[in-house]
C-alpha cells in the first residue's frame, strides 16, 4: 500500500469525490488539505457548482469523474459512502483516472477489492500512520515527501 500511496502523489492534478461546502464534513476538509498544499484539486459535487475555501478561494466543482479536464493525470480522493464510492470508482476508471484513495468510511471489501485490481495505484483499508487506516490528512505529507514532492501550507 505503501508504494500505492507513493504512486498517487505523483500526479500533477488531484480531484475529491464528495467534496463539500460543509467546513464540518471530511469532504471539505480533505479538499482543503490539497489546497493549502498548493496542489491543483478539483472538487467533484454532482448538486454544486463551486466551492468556497479560506473565504476566498472558489474552486469549480465537476459533476463527475467523467468531467474531469486530465483524468489520465488526475488522482482521485473519495470521501463517499461505499456504494456511490463503487459507482464512482467505475466512472474514474471508464475516464482514465490511474490512481485512487479511499478515505476511512468510503469502502468495505468490495469496493477496496476494485479498486486495488482495478487502477495502477488504490489507497486504502489497513496501514498509514493512523488509527483509522490510510487517510490523506495524516498520511499525505510524509507520501508527498517520500516521493520528493515540496509543498508550501497556505
């Protein structure tokens, strides 16, 4: 899983799946984690068209993994419940998307079965640095760093 994690930051575009508007929601949370480490995130939210960050960043959402503008150089985060996270998970492979993480909470066996079979990298389940398994917010940095990736918090 570890060269998993390596193999996702090494995209130059990143995207979450049930990104939210809601600062009390991972969704919002994990979509500004990429954006105070100055990566370029698309938020993907089927029922909005932006989302605000920091009160002055508006980042355009997509409606799906099928919208994105560098699926084949994008890699996906999902904050999901695990029946839409499978759905998802097909459309991002149908797109072209070739690395994903599953956030704790967004898969049960099925869905990390697929996704692990089914793209170059899947990130999820056991591991990381957590208790929860393997989540951007804990883990995202050191996987950044062990791929040489520099990064400034905003």
């Amino acid at each position: 899983m570890e060269a998993a994690a390596k193999r996702f930051f090494t995209s130059p575009y990143f995207a979450v799946a049930g990104a939210s508007q809601d600062k009390s929601k991972f969704g919002y949370k994990i979509l500004a984690w990429y954006a105070a480490h100055s990566l370029q995130v698309t938020p993907i939210n089927p029922s909005r068209s932006s989302i605000q960050l920091f009160n002055d960043t508006n980042l355009t959402t997509v409606s799906s993994a099928l919208s994105l503008p560098h699926p084949s150089e994008t890699s996906l985060s999902l904050v999901t419940p695990p029946p839409i996270t499978l759905r998802i998970l097909k459309e991002a492979k149908e797109a072209g998307v070739k690395a994903v993480w599953l956030q704790p909470g967004s898969f049960d066996k099925e869905v990390l079965d697929f996704a692990t079979r089914e793209f170059e990298a899947g990130v999820g389940g056991d591991g990381g640095r957590g208790g929860e398994g393997w989540c951007v917010l804990v883990d995202g940095e050191a996987e950044m760093r062990a791929v040489g990736r520099t990064f400034e918090r905003l």
